[in-house]
C-alpha cells in the first residue's frame, strides 16, 4: 500500500489546524480496513486549551464515533509527525494495528526517537509502523511553523 495520498491529507489537515487555531501544524487521518478515510484529527490543544488535543486523539475518537466502537481493529493511523508517549498509548488502547508517520520528533517521540513504546516486546497489542512516508515535507511545514512563531 502507497500511504502517500493519505499523508497528503494529513498534511492539509496540519495546515488547516495552524491557520484555524494558531495551532502545531500535526495532522493525522485514519483509515478503514479498505483504505477509506473515516476520520480526520488536527492539534486543537489551543483552540480548546486541551493538553490531550493531539491530532492522533482527535482523530482516534473520531474514528471510534464513526464506528460505533473503541476498538479500532483493521484501521490505519496516519500522521505527520512521530507520535508522543501519550498517543503511542493510546495507538496500542485502541487496537490500531497499523501507524504510518512522517517526519520524526527527536524531542518527544514516542515509537523510536526517544523511546519505542509502541515495539516495546512487553506491549500486549503489536502495532506494525512505517515511517519516513513524505518526511521532508511533514519536517518542513513543522520547521517553517516554527521559526515564524519565534520571529
């Protein structure tokens, strides 16, 4: 499966999360067992002042209300930045057996910068992850955010 079409909506999803809200451009979608986006999730932490306001959670309980379940088992995570420990664990509580990531986060990531949580071999769900998926691109809308915001 060629995620890129996925990350490009992940993409936009970011830059609509930083336009809207002032927000960190991170952008996430999930996908069905076919392929199909079900969910969208963008970092909301200051629209909503919610420290759980990661585009990965947003899109996780997206995902969950489309499917009338928490256990989102056959579904894809897409997402444009490594995820945290906080989302890593909630990766693994939702049975997502899949995450596809673009840009690494060497500060705060969570599945194999600075830790690997999601492949720990105590883990009780495995999840299979593919990384580098637009990399350059997902780093790049993450570094421009930043300088700006520091200027």
């Amino acid at each position: 499966m060629n995620y890129e079409s996925a990350m490009r909506a992940a993409l936009e999803r970011a830059r609509f999360g930083a336009t809207a809200s002032g927000d960190v451009p991170v952008g996430a979608v999930m996908l069905n067992s076919k392929n199909e986006i079900i969910a969208l999730g963008n970092n909301t932490r200051e629209l909503l002042r919610d420290p759980l306001g990661h585009a990965e959670i947003v899109a996780i309980r997206a995902a969950a209300r489309a499917l009338g379940s928490w256990r989102l088992n056959g579904c894809t995570l897409v997402v444009t930045l490594e995820p945290c420990a906080m989302c890593a664990g909630a990766i693994m509580q939702a049975r997502i057996p899949r995450l596809v990531f673009g840009a690494w986060d060497e500060k705060a990531g969570a599945v194999g910068s600075t830790w690997d949580l999601i492949r720990d071999p105590r883990a009780l769900h495995k999840v299979e992850v593919i990384s580098d998926i637009l990399k350059e691109e997902c780093a790049s809308l993450l570094k421009e955010f930043f300088i700006e915001h520091r200027n």
